[in-house]
C-alpha cells in the first residue's frame, strides 16, 4: 500500500501497486489495484506472453484513453468473453437475463444447485450448453 501526504499535511493511502514494465521497448511505471496486477498474470499465463508482451499490446490497440484505463478495460472485456451462462449459474451470480426475467435454474442442474457433491451438478440426461468464442 502507496503512503502520500496532502498538500494540508494529512496522510493519505494508497490500494495502488506501482510496477515498472517495458512497453513496446520503453520502460515506464504503472499503478494498478493488486487484482489487476494478479488478473495480468493470470492471463499472461493463460496466453504464454509476458507482462510486458500484454502491456505492449494493448498500447498498441488501445484509444486515446490512458494506458492504465485501456489494462483494465482489457482485463474486464478479456474474462468476460471468458464468462458463460453455466459459469455464472455455478458462482451464484444474478439469476435474471437482460430483460430482468427469472431464468429457470432448475432446467439444467440438480436440487443441489451445483457441483456440491461431488458430481457434475447437472441433473441426470442434461447436457451443458457449449460455450464457442465469436
């Protein structure tokens, strides 16, 4: 946690990490939420590139906005294109679709709603729906 002083003298904290990394060949320093440095990475991972790979290519891609706004809207458009119907049923998300409908939960999993016991959480003969990238 970033430690900064006020101009009337007061301290103030900070939630930022700041980390040095190389953009397109340059060095320079970003500060991100703890989360956003460990979803970076996480996707780093899934992807086989380097902080530094990432950071570059979202500069290139990215508008006028700073380069610390277009990682998080990255991060956030990167996990969900990830996300799926399932995924959010099982974590317990909103049960409501866009028009704010109940959805049924119990047309593809069991009472348990969800992988509790073991199991695959579905009821027996259901089959999850795909989940295919655009």
């Amino acid at each position: 946690m970033g430690i900064a002083e006020k101009r009337d003298g007061s301290t103030v904290f900070s939630t930022l990490i700041n980390r040095n990394v190389r953009v397109c060949g340059h060095r320079t320093s970003m500060r991100l939420e703890a989360s956003m440095w460990e979803a970076l990475d996480e996707i780093g991972e899934r992807e086989g590139k380097t902080l530094h790979e990432l950071c570059s290519t979202i500069d290139e891609y990215r508008d006028e906005s700073s380069l610390t706004a277009a990682i998080r809207v990255f991060i956030l458009s990167y996990f969900r294109s990830a996300a799926t119907d399932i995924g959010h049923i099982r974590s317990g998300h909103g049960m409501r679709d866009a028009n704010g409908r109940e959805r049924e939960r119990n047309r593809l999993f069991d009472d348990s709603g969800g992988d509790s016991g073991g199991g695959s959480g579905l009821r027996e003969g259901a089959v999850a729906p795909s989940y295919s990238p655009e």
